[in-house]
C-alpha cells in the first residue's frame, strides 16, 4: 500500500524531488507516491510538472490530519532562517516527515538519516556521517566520512563534502562546491556554486570563490 507525500514547494526542489520519487516507484524501489504540493505562489489545481497544487501551506494542518505525509524543499541560498521559521510554524511533527532514498544512490549502512531527508540519485555517503531533519543531498552530490550535518541543509548536485565536518543548521552548499575535510560551517551559511573550500566559515555568511573568501552576510 503506498503513502501518500505532499511536498512543499514547487518548481525547482520540489519538482525534481517529485519526479525522483516517482521514477523510484515506478521501479518498485518506494512505497511513497507523490499526491501534489503545497504552494503560496501558484494557483491550485495547477500542474507543477507531472503533479497539481493541492493547497496553500496553510493546509499543512488539514492534510496532517487526512494522514499524509510532507517533505518540505522550500529552502534558499541567501539564509534560511524565515524558510525554516516558516515551515517549523506548521508544527508538522517528525513522525510525519517523509524520509527518501533514492534506489540509485549509495548510502553507507552506518550513515543516519534525520526525519524528512531527501537523497537523490547517484549520491554517495560514506559511513558513519549523520544529517539532521529535512536535509537535501541532490543528485550526484557526494560525502565523506565522520560528518555532521544540522537540520535543514541544502547540499546542491555534485558538490563534493569531505569529512569531519561540522556543518550547522540551514547551510546552503552549492552546485559543485568542494569542502576540505575537518573544518565548521555555521548555522545558515553559503557556500557558493563552484566554490573550493579550506577555511571555516563563520555564521550567516557567504562565501564564494576558489579558494572561497567572504562576500557577505545572509539575509
């Protein structure tokens, strides 16, 4: 019997997340199915993709009691702090958070998977790491050993994250990013496309470059 998710989102996190879940069910690789998303900016009944908007966020709270599922990918690269705010003032519990892995990604047996994770295909997670609630590994991204990743992380495709890292809550890691091993993100950093790095980068900043340098600070 499937479950039934509803992603909050749209185009962007949320259809790519969407049409992974459903390339996985079509292989017999999930139990989850995909029924829309929840969106303030579109129209409901609208497809997004192969999926309608079936409401507002304010729905969260009727669609919790219908016994859905959520998934949420509303996060951004400037800060996270008012998405996550936003979300967290739904009061969606954990038990309610879909946890997704794609069929065609390796995650190691010891690596721990926080409530609503998403892992995308070809991914790799080397063991022993551990990701808070509602992290985002998409497609091809890769990490090290030993890690540990706070709530709400967006690491984007192909960034490469060493190990022994510490990366707090609400990181954007971006599009092929690398990260040296032992070193600290703070909470609702950025770390930008294509950026190489081997410093520590402080709390609501954003860095950018190779070797990354501060640019400025978050929103």
């Amino acid at each position: 019997m499937s479950r039934k998710v509803v992603i909050l989102g749209g185009v962007g996190n949320g259809t790519v997340v969407a049409a992974a879940i459903e390339h996985a069910r079509r292989m017999g690789a999930t139990d989850l199915e995909v029924a829309g998303f929840l969106n303030d900016r579109e129209e409901v009944g609208k497809h997004l993709d192969l999926f309608p908007v079936i409401g507002k966020l304010a729905d969260a709270p009727r669609l919790l009691h219908e016994g859905y599922l959520f998934i949420n990918t509303i996060l951004r690269i400037d800060g996270n702090r008012e998405r996550i705010a936003l979300f967290e003032s739904l009061g969606i519990p954990d038990d309610r958070l879909a946890t997704f892995v794609h069929p065609q990604a390796y995650v190691a047996p010891s690596v721990q998977l926080g409530p609503g994770c998403v892992v995308m295909p070809n991914v790799s997670m080397s063991p022993a790491s551990r990701l808070g609630k509602g992290c985002l590994m998409m497609a091809g991204a890769m990490m090290g050993h030993d890690n540990e990743v706070g709530d709400f992380c967006h690491i984007a495709a192909q960034a490469a994250v060493g190990s022994y890292l510490h990366i707090g809550k609400g990181v954007h890691i971006g599009l092929n990013a690398t990260i040296r091993e032992f070193l600290s993100i703070g909470d609702f950093a950025t770390l930008g496309a294509g950026a190489v790095l081997t410093k520590n980068i402080p709390d609501n900043e954003i860095w950018i470059g190779n070797p990354a340098k501060f640019l400025r600070y978050a929103h």
